[in-house]
C-alpha cells in the first residue's frame, strides 16, 4: 500500500470512529429520552391508576350508606357524592381507553351508576320516595363496585411496593381490564373499604383559635408548662428548639428519658399542650383501663369534663378520641386524641387542636324533639341500638344539634346523624375494617 493511500485509510478510519462516536452520542441521549417519556408515562398511568380505584372505593361506599337514609336532602346528597366519584373514575379510564386498553365495559358500567344515582338525585329533589326495587339497585351497584375495587387491587399493591410498570405490562393491565369486564357479569363479591378515625376527627372548620387565654409566655415558661404538665410521664431532659406557627404560635421541645424520646409542641398564649409524641419501649405487660387513663391524663392538662367517644387498636397501640360531654350532649368540635401504649398503658401521645379551636362557653338549647321519638323514625335497613345527642360540626365553621343514632344493617355499622329538631337526616358515617383496626368514613 503507497503513503496516498494509507493516509487515505487512516482518514476514512478516523472518520467512522468519530460517526461511531457521534452515534453513539445520539443513540445515549435517545435512549434517555426513551427513559424520560416511559418514566413520565408511567406516571401518568399510576395517577389514573390510583383515581379509579379511590373513585370507586367511594362509589361503593355511598352506595352502602345509602341503605340506611331515608332523608330526601341527605339522599340528594349521597347521589351527588356518588356522581361526583364516578366522573373522577371516568377521567381516569378515559386515560386507558385513549391508549388502547380493554375499559370499555368498565367505562359503560361506571356511566350506568353516574346516570343512575343522577336519576335518584332529581327524584329526591322533588321530595319523592325512593322506592324497595330501587334500594334493591343500589344494593346490586354497590355489590358490583366492590367487586371492582377488589379486581383493581392488586394492580394498586404492586404500585405501592414499585414493582408494576405500566409501560412493559400492557399484557397484564389488560387481562386486569378483561378480568373485571367478565365479573362484571354477576358482581356478588362483598369487600371491604377504608379510612378515617373516628368521627368528626377532622373536623377543624374555624381557623380563629376559641380556647386560648392569657398573656403569652416564654420559651422558658414554656419548658416550666412542659416539666409541670407531663412530668408523671417521667420526662427529664426538655430542650427547646424553637418556634412553630400554622393557625397560632407555638413552642417546640424536644423531650427524653431513659427508656425514649419525642416531641412536644405548646401553644405561646397560655401555655397549652398542643401535641405531644413519646417514642420508648413498652413496659412490662398489664391490666389497665384504657378510657379512665385517657380521661385521667387530658384531665391533667386541664381538659376536664371529656368522654371517650371512639377507639381502635393497631400495632400496638390504642387510638382514642375524647370529646366534651356538656349537659348530656356530646361535643364533638371540642375534641382532644389520644395515643396509648397498648401493652402497659401509659399514654405516648396526644393532640389537642380541635379543642383548642373551637371551644367556648355554649349555652345548648332543649331539643324540639325527644330522643325516643326519633328512635321511631325510619332509618331504612338501620337496627337501631342506641340514640344520644350530639352537636357535631358543619361545613364553613358552624354546629348543628342532633341525634346521634347509632345501629347495625346486615352486619355492617352505621352512625347516623338526625337534626334535633327536624328530624331531618344530616349526616350518616359507616364503620369499616380498615389496616388500623376499626375507622369511619
């Protein structure tokens, strides 16, 4: 070979390596790209994911509670909350069904439901019953959706732990699809559904804070409030780490023993326990009564005239509400949470923001209605087992007396809230078996 044309060689080399080179820039930022757009894609397929099966846990739901009210206004309202949800699950199955999974048969069942409770909504409105064979729908509808909820399962568990991506596993979304497409044939499985604790827990409308009084304190006050308040827990190291604000300002230490450690927060105006959270090893195992230790230690902070009014154990611990009971009425705006050590008893933590937000002096008025005569009302498929007066919070920061009636319908639990001069059903919450034990939604 002559110097010409290895010179020639060597550039025509030179310049495949650097194609090469150049190629394999491009290729990597593709590739990249390609990683980018299944990842985004991915996403978008878990957010839809998750909005159907939440929009259908709260089809069910509503169904169920629709069993036991016989109110037109709350009828109205369950139907709404229904159609609401079925909308949210459309807007998620529009999702698959624009690229290409097998949705159609659910799609066309959740517009029946949506079409369905609309159509039970305009009765109610117009102050018409709903009749035997159309609870006996609702009956099927729920049965139908809870059979759905139990097909998107387990899909949604291999999300939470990571292990499904939507983009490889086409194949397998739509056999889930296909699945639910021939269940929805018969729908007569039962399954469970969730969430909340306890009723009325989160019911925080009015931002002003009601229950704070006098001057505001230091930080070293602060500290003294803590010691003198908590000091039965045994609590000895309290550290001061600074400042927290959200409705009200508050102080933050930290607090330890020997056998833990955990977090206080107290408010700055009078020095109240805002929340409290311990951490320590549970204690040799005991008898205890877990009411009169959470009434026994909120009475410590100063909460006196509290009554437990729902519990549920999980992991080890046993979660409690107290709520002011004033002239034989439950107050569930002023409501104080309480954490106890399921093993020996000791209380390991509390919140007291509900309390400290809507308490106030109230003078209660005598109900139109006698608790006996709304024990005779019709409450539908409702067993009543016990009527008590509650006032109970509402939308916009306002109270509402009523009665609270409480039964069984089919195994299933139910609290129903009637106003106490109407009669008028207000409010309705059904107890289900969620991962921490009992809850109400």
């Amino acid at each position: 070979m002559n110097k010409s044309a290895a010179i020639s060689m060597t550039a025509i080399t030179a310049l495949l390596l650097i194609a090469v080179a150049v190629l394999s820039v491009f290729l990597s930022v593709s590739l990249q790209e390609q990683g980018q757009y299944r990842r985004m894609a991915n996403n978008e397929y878990e957010q839809a994911y998750y909005r159907l099966s939440e929009s259908m846990g709260n089809v069910r739901v509503n169904l169920d509670k629709a069993r036991v009210v016989q109110d037109s206004a709350m009828m109205c309202e369950l139907m709404t909350d229904i159609s609401v949800s079925c909308e949210g699950a459309m807007q998620a199955l529009d999702k698959f069904s624009a690229d290409g999974y097998s949705a159609r048969e659910l799609s066309k069942f959740t517009n029946q439901v949506g079409d369905y409770c609309a159509y039970l909504h305009s009765k109610s409105a117009r102050g018409e019953e709903v009749s035997a064979s159309e609870r006996e729908m609702l009956r099927k509808l729920s049965q139908t959706a809870a059979l759905v909820q139990e097909k998107l399962s387990p899909v949604r568990d291999e999300l939470g732990a990571g292990g499904f991506e939507f983009s490889k596993k086409i194949g397998a979304l739509d056999e889930e699809f296909s699945a639910i497409m021939n269940a929805l044939q018969d729908g007569s499985t039962e399954y469970p559904s969730l969430i909340y604790d306890g009723p009325f827990s989160d019911g925080l409308d009015d931002k002003k804070v009601k229950a704070l009084e006098g001057g505001e304190i230091t930080p070293q006050e602060g500290a003294e409030q803590v010691a003198e308040k908590l000091g039965e827990l045994g609590i000895k190291g309290i550290s001061y780490i600074g400042e927290g604000k959200s409705r009200f300002k508050t102080y933050l230490y930290s607090i330890d023993d020997e056998h833990g450690s955990g977090d206080v927060q107290i408010s700055a105006q009078g020095g109240k326990i805002v929340q409290f959270s311990f951490n320590c090893e549970s204690g040799e195992k005991r008898e205890f009564d877990a009411e009169e230790n959470a009434v026994a230690f909120v009475g410590a902070l100063g909460y006196e005239g509290m009554k437990p009014v729902w519990s549920a154990e999980a992991d080890g611990i046993i979660y409690m509400n107290l709520c002011l009971e004033q002239e034989g009425v439950i107050v569930y705006p002023d409501m104080v949470k309480v954490k106890i050590n399921a093993r020996d008893g000791h209380v390991i933590g509390c919140e007291t923001l509900s309390y400290l937000l809507n308490h106030r002096q109230r003078t209660l008025k005598k109900p139109t209605l006698s608790a006996k005569e709304i024990s005779e009302r019709d409450f539908g498929e409702l067993e009543v087992e016990s009527v008590r007066l509650a006032l109970i919070p509402t939308p916009g920061g306002g109270e509402r007396l009523t009665y609270e009636v409480y039964g069984k319908s089919e195994g299933e639990k139910f609290f129903v809230y009637a106003d106490a001069d109407t009669g008028a059903q207000v409010r309705v919450l059904m107890v289900v078996d969620g991962e921490q034990g009992e809850l109400l939604i």
